[in-house]
C-alpha cells in the first residue's frame, strides 16, 4: 500500500505500551482462550477465514476497531501477502494505527476488504460509518461485519441492534449490498449467552470505558475468566441443541454479514423490494 493509501490523518502510529514477558504471555493466552473456547468466537473465526479468502494476494485489509487484533494471524494466513492493518480510537498494544471508523484518513478505493467485528453497534451514527467503509473500498471489495442481536447490552457504548433488513435499509445509496449472513446462535446460544454474561458482569461490573484499565479491573476480568470456565461445555451444548432443534432461528445470538462494494454508487432511492433482501442461512456443517 502506498503511503497516501496508509496516512492516518497526519497522526502517528501510536506507540504499543512495553510489558513484562509474563503479562504479555498470560494476554495472549486469555486471546487465545476466548478465540477458541466459546462458540460463537470460533464460528466467527471460521465465518471470517471464509469470506476473507475471496481477497487476492496482497490484498490490504483494514479492520476497524480492530481492539486486541484477535483475528491478525488468521487473516494472514488465509490471505497469502495481505497487508492486514487494525486501527482503533481507543488503540491497544495490538493495534497499528489510532484512526477513527467515521472519518477514516485513507484514500478512496484503495482497501481490498474492511473488518468490523462487533463494532457497528457502539457507533451511534452507523449509515456514516457504512458511508466511510464504502469509500474507502475498492470496486468489488469486501465489508465484513458482526453484531450481536439478543445480547445485553455491553461495554462502553451500546446504542443499537441490526436485523438483515434493517441493514440492508442503512445500506441503500451506500455502493453496498449484502452478499451472505450467517447465524451466529440460535435461541440456546442466546438463552445460555445472556446467562453467561449475568455471572461475569456480577464479577466485573459497569464498564467505565473501552478497556479494563487499572490493577483491580484487570483482576476482576481474570477472575471472571476462571469463574467462566466450566460455562464453556454449556455454551456447546446449546449450539448442538440450535443445530437439532432451532437452525434457523429468529432469535439468534448475532449476525455475520458480508457485503460488497458495486462497481456503480447507487441512488439513495434504490432500496431493495422486500422479496430482494437477503435469507439468512446457518454456516455449513
């Protein structure tokens, strides 16, 4: 990528915090845990890994409010020489520039794929932010999101929740359009989820802001950790249950979306009929 194309708004990449090897081995394990432990992370990884293969060699791949950059390695190898970037307003350790998913400092057309994982739903004015993600892309690129549905509310800011309809609505006059959606969970998924996040939010309590800053919150999550941890069977009980009895759920846990930028902008009045907007299917078994 150019270096017109990688300018983040005459800012520098902010600089990663240094931490001792232990904190810094013990984060990647806790990455690690929640990548592979809980159902709906690891249909999302393989959702994500998916998709993502449709990027050519060398492909640059923006993810915003990419936080803790969970899926970095994941995306590296399904890309062979992507040039994978995560930004972030509030940047951690992981990220690799400070940039803000609204006014995105990067040329237009230049980006092969964006990546907003659980993201549009913090984002109090989502159209603008769609807006941004389509300029950037290039004609024909991938705009991959996930957002949670019957989920309680969570972190710092939590404004809304999208059905596929109510984001193909933000999408019209956009350039994109919804390709494929995937159910993150049914409704056992859910029910077990929202139970899940009551014990750990007992443990934590309110988030004050994006990241567990200070000693006794970061205590406080690793405790909830270990509490959380035979909760994990449950949690793939229910997805077994979902896939037997509820695979086409109305009340799923979150969706996965994939859109694509059209060659053509279209007009704000080009809305899709309703038989037009896109079935949501299970992931493939």
């Amino acid at each position: 990528m150019s270096d017109e194309t990688a300018t983040v708004g005459g800012r520098p990449t902010p600089s990663r915090p240094s931490a001792s090897r232990p904190y810094a081995v013990g984060l990647q394990a806790y990455r690690l845990y929640r990548l592979y432990s809980a159902p709906e992370r690891v249909r999302m990884r393989n959702t994500v890994r998916r998709w993502i293969r449709q990027c050519p060699p060398g492909a640059v791949i923006l993810e915003v409010g990419g936080g803790t950059s969970i899926l970095r390695s994941v995306i590296q190898r399904e890309v062979p020489g992507a040039r994978y970037i995560s930004g972030d307003i509030s940047p951690t350790n992981s990220s690799d520039v400070a940039l803000d998913a609204l006014a995105l400092p990067i040329r237009a057309g230049s980006i092969q794929a964006v990546l907003a994982l659980e993201v549009l739903e913090h984002i109090p004015t989502p159209t603008r932010m769609l807006t941004e993600a389509s300029r950037v892309l290039a004609p024909g690129g991938l705009l991959v999101l996930t957002t949670p549905f019957m989920y309680g509310v969570h972190d710092y800011r939590d404004y809304f929740r999208y059905t596929p309809r109510g984001l193909a609505e933000l999408l019209s006059g956009t350039g994109l359009k919804i390709e494929d959606v995937v159910l993150r969970g049914g409704t056992f998924v859910t029910m077990a989820g929202l139970m899940r996040n009551l014990i750990r939010d007992s443990i934590v309590g309110d988030p004050q802001g994006w990241r567990a800053h200070g000693r006794r919150k970061k205590l406080l999550w690793a405790l909830a950790t270990i509490v959380m941890v035979p909760w994990v069977p449950v949690m793939w009980v229910a997805l077994g249950l979902d896939r037997l009895i509820d695979r086409n759920s109305r009340s799923p846990s979150g969706y996965f979306f994939l859109c694509r930028k059209t060659a053509n902008e279209p007009r704000n009045n080009d809305k899709p009929p309703d038989d037009r907007v896109v079935t949501v299917r299970r992931q493939p078994e």
